[in-house]
C-alpha cells in the first residue's frame, strides 16, 4: 500500500540521521573518557582507537533502540503535525494497521539489538578488558614515561624519569620514592639503565646517585651516595578473573547463579525493550498543533531513561536475590506491554492520554 512504503521510507531517512547523530555524541563522551584514562597511565595510549571502537560494539545495542524508537516519532508526529495522518485515518486507515509497516521496518533492528545485545556486548567487554589487564601487568619500567610522575601498582614506588631513550634501556635524572614501615625511602641518580639477571630478574641500575632514608617528623635521615645501585623491577601478578559483562551468553547457563542470570536478564530486555518501544511510540505520537513541537522529544527520552532504569533496577534485585528469576526475565516487559495496549486502547476510543475533564478539575479545586 502506498502509505506502508511511504512511511517505511521516510522511517529509513530518519533513523540513519538519528543514528548519526547518537554515534557522533557517542564518540565524542567516549573520546573524552578513554584519552583521559591514557592520561592517567589507566591505558597504553597506543589502544586508545581500539577502546573506543570495543566500547562503540559494546552498546550498539541501545543505540539502535533508542534510534528504533525516536525515528517512529519523528515521523508520525510530523504526519501528525502536517494533516498527513489525518488524511490516512480519514481515509479508513486505522492506527492498528501501522504496526504492520512499522514492524516490518523495526525487524532487522530487533534483530541487530538482540545480536549486539547476545554476542557484541559480551565480546567487546571480555576484549577490553584483556587489553586494559595486559597494559597493568607489564612491569613497572613498561609503565614509565618520560617527564611524569608514575606510581607502580605491583609496589609502593613512584617514579620520575626526565629523559628515556625509546628503547627504555637507558634513563637520565631519576627520582625514586618509596615507603616501607613508616620510613620514606628516596634515591636520586644523574643516568642509569636496565640489567636483566640470569634468573630473569630486570633492575634498574643507577650511577653516582644519593639515597635518602628517615621517617617523615624525625630527625634521623640517613645521606648514603653511591656509585651503583640497583631498584628491581617487580611486575603485577596475572589476574584471570573474568565477570559476568565479559561472559559469553551460553556461558551464562554452564554455572548458573543470581549474577550471571541477572546479566542474561539485562541482555534478554533489550530487544524486548525495543519491541516495547516500538509499539509505544504509535500512540505516543499523537501531535497537538497547539502544544510544543518539542514535547514529543522530551516525552521519548523521559520514556526511554525510565524504562532503561528499571530494567537496570530488575538486574540489581535478581541479583541480591530479591526478585526470581522468571519475574525479572519478563515481568517488567509484560507490565509496558499492557501498558501499549491500554495506550492503543485510548487512542483507538479517540480519548486523550490525559482527559480535558480531570484538567478542569485540578485547576478548579
């Protein structure tokens, strides 16, 4: 029919529009967020792009739910706002039968937000959070960098090299600063360089350096000078602790418990949600030529931060085991689907969501 292709087309046009633009904001929060993580030496620089790409993979899936659901009101408010929707329903096109074109649309995207959802969001976790451990368990001269004050997370030192060569085997003007027992522990060396023993231990090797001991209040700092001195290298012990965000979604299911059936709660509702939305957003859509043009678009992201919270809060309760696994998985869905049909309801009666009646009555009383 011919407003079936109408309306699939220009649903095309706008969520290609609203989804770049959700992409932009996207990339640019996430920009922010992860250069400076690789500011504070919380990852390599060089992962920076590869962080932002996993992180974009990892909520693709509300990205397009959230495309799903204001490209259907944009669209049928503007049919709303420019008669085009009165002339279909004048011309024996019930609001019903927009859920056929509308789905048919909706599909691929269901389809996308349930496969990002299943497999992109776990991957791109589980990748992340590889990249991020594989940066802090490298050893403490891989963590230096020249002109910054760096702190080992394997030991209780901080570290200032001025000038390194690229190959890090050879440093100048080193500051290393360290408290064992209460007592500060300071050694200041011109130029060193890295040993590797026949065990594999790795050393900083100083020259012509000072070191500084004492307790900080006390007047019994010791002076030492030095022609040699070696600071060894320590490196963070390996941590293979995978969590339930980086679990592949049948893995959910080998060792069952409140967490992992909570995540698979969280991955379940998004697509549910954006079927929710999808249907939601025809009576939603309802445009008064009097009232603002905007309200619709504060409508949907009310709606959509609600919905997206509760579903967050299901997560939390199944969780702490306050809520069963069966009533999270669906009841909250069940609860806006009924919702959407009351909604339909009123719509299909011509009755507004909010009666002209109750209005005169507040404002009388």
């Amino acid at each position: 029919m011919i407003f079936e292709r109408s309306l699939q087309r220009e649903l095309a046009y706008t969520a290609g529009a609203v989804f770049m633009v959700l992409l932009t904001i996207f990339l640019t929060t996430l920009m922010i967020r992860i250069v400076g993580f690789a500011a504070s030496g919380e990852v390599d620089p060089k992962d920076v792009v590869v962080l932002i790409g996993l992180q974009i993979i990892g909520y693709l899936a509300v990205m397009l739910v959230v495309t799903l659901f204001v490209s259907i009101l944009f669209v049928l408010t503007r049919w709303y706002r420019d008669s085009e929707m009165v002339v279909w329903l004048a011309s024996g096109v019930s609001l019903v039968r927009f859920i056929k074109p509308i789905a048919t649309f909706s599909a691929p995207i269901i389809l996308l937000v349930a496969f990002f959802a299943y497999v992109g969001w776990p991957w791109s976790n589980a990748q992340s959070k590889l990249i991020r451990e594989r940066f802090q368990q490298r050893d403490e001269v891989s963590l230096l960098a020249a002109g910054q004050f760096r702190e080992s997370p394997a030991s209780h030192r901080v570290f200032f090299i001025e000038k390194m060569t690229p190959d890090q085997s050879r440093v100048e003007n080193v500051f290393v600063t360290s408290t064992e027992n209460g007592k500060v522990n300071v050694v200041v060396s011109n130029r060193g360089h890295t040993e590797t023993m026949k065990n594999g231990d790795r050393f900083v090797v100083l020259d012509n350096g000072r070191r500084y001991d004492g307790e900080p209040g006390k007047p019994d700092f010791r002076i030492m000078e030095f022609e040699r001195y070696g600071v060894k290298i320590t490196s963070t012990p390996v941590v293979n602790q995978q969590t339930t965000r980086g679990m592949s979604t049948p893995a959910l299911f080998r060792h069952p418990n409140p967490d992992k059936l909570a995540e698979f709660a969280w991955r379940t509702g998004l697509p549910l949600m954006a079927i929710n939305l999808m249907l939601l957003g025809i009576p939603l859509a309802y445009q008064n030529p009097r009232r603002g043009r905007t309200i619709n678009l504060v409508m949907a992201v009310l709606i959509f931060f609600t919905y997206s919270n509760l579903l967050n809060i299901v997560q939390s309760y199944i969780e702490q085991g306050k809520l069963s696994f069966a009533v999270g998985l669906v009841g909250l869905h069940i609860v806006i689907a009924a919702l959407v049909v009351f909604l339909f309801w009123l719509r299909v009666r011509n009755r507004p969501l909010i009666s002209r009646a109750m209005f005169t009555r507040s404002q009388g009383a």
